[in-house]
C-alpha cells in the first residue's frame, strides 16, 4: 500500500471523529505486518482525560483484532500543521513496534515521516523492565 492510499484512508477514519469539544477531529489508519489496515478516529468526552486519541483507537482496533505488530500508521487532521501523536500515543505505538513509521498529513495533502525512535528517542519499553 502507498503512502498516499493510507493517508487516504486516515481522512476517511477522521471523518467518524467525535470531537464537540475541541472542534479537532483526527483519523488514523494502522498498518500491521500482514498488511491488513485498521482505523482510528479521535473520540472526545467532556471529561477530557477520557479522550481517545484516533492513534490508540486504531491500536486498539488491531490489538483486539490479534495483531501485534505494526509497519506503519497516517495520521490526518483538518489542519495546516501536520498532526504528530501525542505522547501517550508515542509510547503506546513503542509498546508494540518500536519501528513503525510514523506518517503525519495536513489538510493540503502534505506530509511527512518520522520512524518512531526519531519521536520518542530514549523510549521506556519492554527492555528496560528485563
């Protein structure tokens, strides 16, 4: 699959976002290793810690799907920055692929990519337990 046609399916993922509060909906489609793809999209609460991120959204689709391992994600937001994952969504994309190419689109079609380890350099993971 192209960059493009996941980015492609990001936007569509973001159009089911739930986001009364911020006004910022996001998307977000996951690529695991078999080359399946599971979206995400941003789902708010007025308790904002109960915000689901489109990232673990996407992560959560495919974990409970039985997949583990993950190649890519795009992220996509109505925006003229490009959307990056926030924090907690680095470590919770490091919990399970280290590697992942992190894909960041902007509403003008452009984007950029990150491997992960450039977004949460010095991660805390499953190697620093052992």
């Amino acid at each position: 699959m192209t960059d493009r046609k996941l980015i492609e399916q990001a936007l569509e993922a973001m159009k089911n976002s739930y986001a009364p509060y911020s006004r910022f909906a996001v998307g977000a489609a996951l690529e695991c290793d078999d080359g399946s793809v599971y979206l995400g999209s941003k789902i708010e609460n007025a308790a904002l810690e109960c915000t689901l991120c489109a990232e673990r959204s996407a992560v959560a689709a495919a974990v409970s799907a039985g997949h583990r391992s993950f190649v890519r994600i795009a992220i996509y937001a109505e925006s003229s920055s490009y959307c990056f994952p926030c924090g907690t969504c680095r470590q919770v994309l490091w919990e399970f692929s280290p590697h992942i190419e992190v894909l960041c689109a902007r509403a003008d079609g452009r984007y950029v990519s990150y491997p992960l380890t450039a977004l949460l350099p010095e991660a805390f993971g499953k190697e620093t337990m052992e």
